[in-house]
C-alpha cells in the first residue's frame, strides 16, 4: 500500500530531537524561554481569583518561572505544588521562593503520584510530544481528586515550524478529553496576552465520576498506518460498553474509556484476529 501523508505525519516527533529533561534543561541554561510570559496569564490570574477555598490543592505541571505560584502564594494559598523536569529552573525556583509555603518538584510529571482539586495547564500540553496527548489526559485524570478541575489554556492554532510548541485545535481536544471530563469551558480566550490573542482556549474542564478502572491505558503493539489505526480503533468501539478508544500518534498507546463489567480480555480479543495485534497493560 503506498503511504499517505497521513502516515508519513504521524511519528513526526518521534524523529526530532527527544523532549527529555537534557532538553528542556538546556533551553533553561541557555536562556531560550520564549514561552515565558515574565507575568502570571491573565485568564488564569481571573480565574484563580474566583476560588474562596485557599487551602485547595492546586498542581501546575511544567511550572517554568512558576508567575501562578508566585501570585498564589501572594494571595494566601497554601497548597501548591509545582514540577518541572529542568533541575536548573527547579534549583532557581527553590532560591527563589525560599521558605514560602508551596512544594517546588523536580520530576517527570507522568511519574508523579498525588490527588489535587485543581491543575493549572499553561504551555505544558503543548511543549509534549503529540504522542503523549493520551497520557496526559489519562494522568490528568489520576491526579484530580473526583469533582477536581483541569483549568487554563491551550492552544487553538497550528504552527509552521515543528513543535515545541505543538498546536492542536478544539474539535480534537473535545475528542480526547470529553470521555472522562465535563468540558464546562473549552472557549476562544478573550483574555489571552497580545501575542497569542485569537489562538488560546480557555479550559475549565471537571473530572467525570466514573466507576473504577473505566479508563486504562494500554501498551499496543502491530499497528504500523493510519489504516490499521482506524480499523483497530473501530474493533475497540465495537465492544458494547466501550465509550472511546483513541490509538497515540506513533501508534504505542491506546487510551479506553469503557464500562468495569468490559475485561482486559474482552479488549485483548478485540483485536486478536491478527496475531502482529498486541495490548498489554501500562503504569500510569
Ligand atoms: C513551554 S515550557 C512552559 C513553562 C511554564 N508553564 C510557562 O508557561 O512559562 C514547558 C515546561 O514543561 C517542562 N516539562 C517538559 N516536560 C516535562 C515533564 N514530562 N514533566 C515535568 N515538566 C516537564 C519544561 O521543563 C518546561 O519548563
């Protein structure tokens, strides 16, 4: 079969250079932080002024120079908690804040364990890799406490240049997150800073109650088009008691929303009329 672009786009990322903390450390090293706003993001300062709670547990994942916590702590709240994969911003930030009431990580966020009511998106999503779109959502969804809220801003545009920054737009954000989050606000930003007026979303976006174990990510092996990605996609859907199944990027991961009652199993033998299929379970 020959290949169409669709194919040819999809891994991407996966052939640049590798977004690990090596990178991003020596985009801190080097002063390269043209993400950085050098002040907390308006909608962001708006919406954190309209939370009464001030002990609520907020995460900002991929802080950077961290202007939320800074206001956070000027306004008296007293759990928050920041990781970003830099040591040397981690080190800058330590200094700092100094003895300030806030918890200052150095970590992978997808290795991170802990339970919020709040996380704070700004510029994280899109310095990801695309093919870590479905783990985020799933990781998001670990991390909130039930009823808790992913708040804050993505991007709504497409950028000519290979990524970071990675853009992405509304009708696929609604795909990947609507499964497991009530999408309350998924909104062109009015509020954005100049620069990014007119390509910001502002997202407020509540964790759904499911029961237990409806959402797993999976390991899946075989899948080597676009081709085989839509059609395995579909052998998933058509489990009864399958809500969504979306396959990553670089076809490695596949993220389910389904009914408890649905097996890993059930979901091994959805795709078992080819042997080269493989699904085995992953940590989140
Ligand atoms: C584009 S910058 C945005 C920083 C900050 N949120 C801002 O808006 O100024 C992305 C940040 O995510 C951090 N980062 C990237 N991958 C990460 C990961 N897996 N876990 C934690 N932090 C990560 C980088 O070190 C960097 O500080």
């Amino acid at each position: 079969m020959k290949n169409t672009e669709e194919d040819f786009n999809c891994c991407v990322t996966t052939c640049g250079l590798p977004l690990n903390a090596n990178y991003w450390d020596n985009q801190y090293v080097n002063g390269e932080t043209g993400w950085d706003l050098g002040m907390v993001s308006p909608p962001i300062k708006n919406y954190l002024d309209t939370i009464g709670d001030k002990n609520c547990s907020i995460l900002i994942p991929g802080c950077g120079n961290a202007y939320e916590a800074a206001y956070l702590v000027q306004h008296g709240f007293t759990n928050v908690t920041l990781i970003d994969i830099s040591s040397t911003l981690v080190e800058n930030l330590r200094e700092q804040f100094g003895d300030a009431p806030i918890r200052i990580l150095h970590g992978d966020f997808f290795e991170h364990q802990g339970a919020y009511d709040l996380i704070i998106e700004q510029t994280f999503f899109c310095a990801l890799n695309p093919s870590l779109h479905e783990r985020y959502a799933a990781k998001m969804y670990q991390l909130l406490k039930t009823g808790g809220k992913l708040v804050g801003l993505l991007f709504n545009k497409e950028f000519e240049k290979q990524g970071p920054p990675f853009g992405g737009n509304k009708a696929d954000y609604k795909e990947l997150f609507s499964p497991m989050f009530e999408l309350k606000q998924m909104d062109d930003c009015t509020t954005s800073v100049k620069p990014r007026l007119g390509s910001e979303l502002f997202i407020e976006m509540r964790k759904k109650e499911l029961p237990e174990n409806s959402v797993r990510l999976f390991a899946i092996g075989g899948i080597t088009c676009s081709g085989c990605k839509k059609d395995i996609t579909q052998n998933f859907l058509n489990l009864s008691g399958v809500d969504s199944a979306r396959i990553n990027t670089d076809f490695t991961e596949v993220l389910i929303v389904c009914s408890p009652t649905i097996t890993n199993d059930d979901l091994k033998k959805a795709i078992a009329h080819d042997a080269k299929y493989t699904l085995a379970t992953t940590t989140i």
